[in-house]
C-alpha cells in the first residue's frame, strides 16, 4: 500500500506551497500553525514543459523575493499538481490541464531553487490541507471531495494519504453515475464528472435551453453559453429547470458521498471545490440524498451522519495549505 505520512511533519519553521492550476499558479508562505503570508499569484505559461515549469519557478522566486530576510525560515517547496504525478521521483507524469507527460517538476525545479521540493497531485494536497489545518484537524481518517472543474476524491486513513497501487485511488469522477447521459472525456458515458463537475451542470442546463424548455436560462445566456453560475443564480430565483438540475446534481453527488462512506468508513467526508462553496442549496441537496439512501439501508444508515459531512472551511487556500504540508 503506497501512503505518505502526515503525522511526522518537522520542525520546519515555515514552507511554501504552491497551486498549480492550467491557467495560474497560487504560491505563499505557510508556517506550521498555517499561517499564510507572501501570497503571489502569475499566469501558467503552458505553451511547454520548459515553459511552465519557468512559471512555476517565477511564482516561487516572487514569493521568497517578497519574503525578504524571513525567507531564510523557508524549509523547503511543496507543490500540487493536476493530473497524475509519482512523488517519489518528482515526475508530473500527465497532465491535461498542463499539457505535458513526463515533466521533471522535482529535479528541475530542485537545481534551480536550492531548495528541497515534493509533489503530489492537487486533490492529493488538498485532502492533506483538510487533515492538517481544517476539519480533519484531530481526526484520523477522512475523504476530501473535490467538486469543481472535476470530480475526484482522496483519502486520508490512520493519518496516512491512501494513494493507491497507482496512485489514483479515490478518483470517483470516473464511476458511471447515469449511463444515458453525458460522454465523459474518458470515453466512457455518464461519469459523475461529466454529469455532476461544473462543465457538467452547464452543459445540463445548455441541453435545456436548446430542446427549447421553458426556463430563465435563455434569456441569462442571451444566444450564449450558459455558465454554471447562471445555473445557480436561476434556481437560486425560483426557475424550476435550474433548480431540477441542481436537485439531480446533489442526488449523483449524494450517492457519491454514500460509496466513500461505505467503501472506507471515515470519520469525515469534507466537500471543498468551487461547487462547495457555491452556496447552501448544492450541499442542501447533496443532504437530502444521503439521508434518502440511509433510509432505505439499514447497513448504510448505521454509517451515515449528519456531522460526518463537512464542507471545506480553507476554500481556495486548502490546496497552498496542503502543498505546504508536503514540505514541512
């Protein structure tokens, strides 16, 4: 079982972390009581490995460039990469938001920093952010539900991250939710992140207004696109085909929540993502679902409480936290 261990972080003063995304790359300082400082965000140049990786190098050298005298208390770099990545050799394996293979985020990034550098996937990092700053504080298991441009979960057990044989395990956004809908870009039809991510609800509601339903949506995208925004912001208003698709979105991401449960009994299951914190009536309705399912399962129902689901306290910050802690 490959696992990474979060209990046994020094006593380094303070690590940056670093969020790389396809279109900007988030960095700070972060002490050990996950203070963030020095915060620098810049655009992600991916017109290469090279290139990114010069981007990523950027965004550190502005961070200890600002920290000034303090950088000194810099122990070392964590990063959370898209994709799939192998932290032992430092390689960012494939990434489609970045558009490489094989990059040598660690080595390259080792050389010109002088600094000790890890990576972990950004899912990954964010589940470490949970367990170390946020509601996995004092907890030894959770499962981190990352809602956004994707879907995808991990795992914390026994204060460890569950990476997986390979490295991928949680990535629920994969399991086939509906097999008459949507085509995944996986090939399959129907992932819970084609039907349930943010492109997902989008591209719902998009079917809508072109099989012509009655629904605000219309005149919200006036000729364009509709924009999961939109979707939220019409139901939020009162338009039934809205709040449809945000009711069956919670009822796909409700039956989510009860397979981490059942597969891996945690503590917690903390929501974060942009869609978590998109506001009450996702979460309300992820609730309603789970609640459903325990009522029909004894087996379920011994598991399943209230408290055991969190959403995420650190926002956009988990993923800077997370990568810090990799370092520290």
């Amino acid at each position: 079982m490959a696992t990474m261990n979060i209990s046994s972080l020094t006593a380094r003063r303070a690590a940056i972390g670093v969020d790389v995304g396809g279109t900007k790359i988030a960095a700070a300082v972060v002490d050990a009581s996950g203070r963030l400082t020095h915060r620098v965000q810049r655009a992600t140049d991916v017109s290469g490995v090279d290139a990114t990786l010069a981007s990523i190098r950027a965004a550190i050298e502005a961070v200890l460039a600002d920290a000034g005298p303090t950088a000194g208390d810099v122990g070392g770099v964590g990063l959370g990469i898209p994709g799939k990545v192998d932290p032992v050799s430092g390689v960012g394996l494939l990434s489609v938001n970045l558009g490489w293979r094989d990059a040598p985020v660690v080595a390259t990034l080792e050389a010109a920093l002088g600094l000790p550098c890890r990576i972990e996937n950004d899912v990954s990092v964010g589940a470490l952010g949970e367990a170390r700053y946020g509601a996995g504080r004092d907890r030894q298991s959770l499962v981190y539900l990352s809602l956004g441009t994707g879907v995808a979960a991990r795992v914390v057990i026994d204060g460890r991250l569950y990476r997986g044989a390979g490295g991928m395990a949680g990535e629920i956004g994969h399991l086939v939710s509906d097999p008459d809908s949507l085509l995944c870009k996986c090939g399959a039809r129907g992932c819970l992140e084609a039907i349930a991510s943010g492109p997902g609800i989008a591209a719902r509601a998009q079917q809508a207004v072109d099989a012509r339903t009655p629904t605000a949506l219309r005149d919200m995208a006036a000729g364009g696109p509709v924009t999961t925004r939109m979707v939220f912001a019409a139901a939020d208003a009162g338009d039934e085909v809205a709040q449809t698709i945000v009711e069956r979105t919670g009822q796909y991401l409700g039956g989510a929540v009860k397979t981490l449960i059942m597969l891996y009994d945690p503590e917690i299951v903390v929501l974060g993502g942009g869609l978590a914190q998109a506001g009450n009536r996702l979460t309300a309705a992820i609730i309603r679902e789970v609640d459903r399912l325990a009522a029909e399962s004894y087996v379920f129902r011994d598991l399943w409480r209230p408290d055991r689901l969190a959403v995420s306290v650190l926002g956009p910050d988990v993923a800077l936290l997370g990568a810090a802690a990799l370092a520290l």
